[in-house]
C-alpha cells in the first residue's frame, strides 16, 4: 500500500552493512554467470507479467519493467527480493544478476534527475551502469488469485478464503468499448446512412443492422434497427451524428460496467473451518511469515483466550482495506495508532508484523512459481540481506 511504501523509504536507515560480503562464501563471491543458462528479457518480462498482468496493480502504483538496458539483454540470475535498498543492489551486483525482481517499486514517484543526491537515484544509476533490469510486480501480485494475499490469508489457518476487495476488470482484460448503444425504428435507408457517418465521423466500424418488428405503419422490411459498442470519448460524437437524424428519442446508451476478476483483489477473509483462539492463531501466523516477533492490539473486551472465526488479512498497510471488513481479528504490516484505536473499539483484534514482513516470506513461493513459468533456464536467488528496516530491540 501506498502509505506505507513511502514511509519506508522516509525512515529507512542507509546504514551500510559491513558484514554483507561476509553474508557469502568467497566461491559464491568469485562465481561469475559461467551458467549457460539464460533468456532473452522481454521474454522474461512477458513470463513475469503473465503471473499477473501489470494492469492488475493499483491505479497509483508503478509496477511492471522499471529499468531496461539497451538491447541485447540476456537474463542469466535474476535475483529477488522485497526491497530494493543499496545494499541489497550490492548483494545483486556480488551475485552477477541480470534482472532484479524488487517486490516494492523502487521507483515509484517521478525521478527529475539522475544524481547521487539521494539513494534512489544513486540505485538506478548503478543498476544502470552494471546493466541490470529491474522489474516490480507489488499490487499486481498482491491482488492476482493464488498471489500474495491468498498466501498471506493462509497464515491463521485453514479456512474459506474469499476477496474482500474486488479487482475490476480492466480495459486490458475486457473490450476497449465501455458503452452499448441501441438505434431502433430507423428507415432502412436512413439507417445506411447513419452507418456511414459513424464510420467517417466517428471511427466506428463495426454497426449491426437487424430487422426491426413490424409495426401497422410500416412493414418489417423498411424498419431497421443498429447497435454498436463504442467508447466513452466518442460517445458526445456519436450522440451528435444520431441526432442529426433525429433518431435521439429511440436511441437508447448502456454504459458497461466492468466486470470484477474472479478470485482478484486487495483484501482476503479467511473464514476458519474451525474456531481458533487469537494465541493460536498468533503462533500460526508467527510461522508462516517466518518472524520471531509480532504486535498484537486486542480488540474490546478480547484477549489472548478470545476465539477468532473470521480474519481479515492486507499485505503491507492494511488500514484502507481492512477498516469495514467484517471480521474478528486484522492481520496486516502495519496500521496507524488512531486506526488501531478504531478498530479495537469495535471489539476487533489487529495483529502487525512490520510492513515488509507480511510480505517478504512469500518470495519463496513466488520463486517456485517463477523457476516454473521461466522453465528453469534461469538462475533465480532469493536476496539474503534484504530485510524489514524496523526491529524489535
Ligand atoms: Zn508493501
């Protein structure tokens, strides 16, 4: 989420980490990409982006290839991690990758320069320079069935997941015409006519003429009736050529809606299959993410003991999608002290377990998904020092 991505990047600490040469043997260190194992990289991008089409993601997202050497340009390691960080490019760079699939964008506002003013920058450049692609899947894989959210919703225990917040489909994944319009009752010459200047005028090509029903005034076969799709920014041209026949009063316009993506959206709900209590499912979650530690706000009047049927989960920061989710108990990153306080009102527990955490453990599903799709002619390696900035001291 939104919110969250940029205060990371507020408060992420550029420490550098003197010991991350130390994090690999010096074989891997001396190892080059000797492997004869490689791919071209649109063809990695368009795998990757059948995972889960870039226009899945958030309309405020960026996602999708972000950093593209000039071509030719072979994947032979494509390294993987949440964040995108300097020294987790330094690990990259160590390990001789062609592409780096960064979760989170690593950039996400406009960049106005290329400088070493800020870490941002300072990435790019370097990623440019030792020719690695980057490529940021976030939202698109949060929201795709089967993607990070349905991982995530795994975590209390088995259940019936369901969206909580659908996807709608997009122009990419249904027809560009987003409006049907109906002309009835036209004389057959009138309505070749209005066919032709919705062609010329208004570039639409496809019209279907059907007979209209016989009325007492005129017989079946002068009456014409058409219909065509067409889009929203023709559609003011398209209402003023029809009028010029004065065919207005029988025009009917259907604006289409688009169609919510099954199985596709922000937010999960895991009704459990059977009741379990906030410990038990804080010990489950703890180990699914792979943490030692989380934040637990209970709700009013619950504890500990308190038994859970219902959880809502949101990767990274949950407060937008979660806040009127029906259910007993929130996992998410990270949420606001005053909607923590909100939703505690309403008798619902929160679990937190630091923004990146919520996310970071599914890379090693994801790999598996991708040594897949990308048919193992890639190297594919899971960073070891990308890492959640917030620690528990
Ligand atoms: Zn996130």
């Amino acid at each position: 989420m939104r919110r969250a991505f940029i205060r990371i990047y507020r408060s992420y600490c550029m420490q550098l980490r003197p010991n991350l040469i130390n994090n690999y043997s010096s074989e891997q260190r001396l190892s080059t990409s000797t492997s004869s194992m490689n791919m071209n990289l649109q063809e990695c991008v368009n795998r990757l982006n059948k995972l889960a089409s870039p226009s899945l993601a958030e309309s405020w997202d960026n996602v999708g290839l972000l950093v593209e050497p000039t071509p030719p340009h072979t994947v032979s390691t494509l390294f993987m991690t949440n964040d995108l960080t300097e020294d987790v490019l330094e690990e990259a760079i160590l390990r001789k990758s062609s592409m780096i699939l960064s979760y989170h964008p690593p950039i996400f506002g406009a960049l106005k320069r290329l400088t070493m003013a800020s870490f941002k920058e300072r990435i790019i450049v370097k990623a440019i320079e030792n020719r690695i692609a980057v490529y940021s899947p976030h939202t698109a894989y949060d929201v795709v069935k089967d993607g990070l959210t349905d991982w995530l919703a795994a975590a209390p225990g088995s259940g019936d997941i369901e969206v909580f917040t659908a996807t709608a489909k997009s122009r990419e994944h249904c027809a560009a015409e987003d409006n049907h319009v109906d002309v009835r009752e036209l004389d057959s010459s009138v309505a070749v006519k209005l066919k032709q200047d919705l062609a010329s005028k208004c570039n639409i090509q496809t019209v279907q003429l059907y007979n209209q029903a016989a009325t007492k005034q005129k017989p079946t076969s002068e009456l014409l009736s058409m219909s065509f799709a067409c889009q929203s920014a023709s559609l003011a041209s398209v209402v003023d050529v029809i009028s010029q026949y004065n065919a207005s009063k029988t025009t009917q316009i259907t604006q289409l809606e688009k169609a919510a993506i099954p199985g596709a959206g922000m937010g999960r709900i895991n009704t459990l299959h059977a009741n379990r209590s906030t410990h038990d499912i804080i010990n489950s979650t703890k180990k699914h993410l792979g943490v030692d530690f989380l934040s637990v706000a209970y709700g009013r009047g619950k504890n500990s003991e308190s038994m859970v049927k219902k959880v809502a989960v949101c990767a990274g920061s949950g407060s937008s999608v979660l806040m009127s989710a029906p259910a007993d108990l929130y996992i998410t990153g990270e949420m606001s002290h005053h909607d923590i306080l909100e939703i505690n009102s309403q008798g619902i527990s929160v679990i937190l377990s630091n923004h990146s955490n919520s996310e970071r453990a599914y890379l090693k599903i994801l790999k598996k998904k991708l040594e897949m799709i990308l048919e193992g002619k890639v190297d594919i390696i899971i960073s070891k020092v990308d890492s959640d900035p917030l620690v528990t001291v």
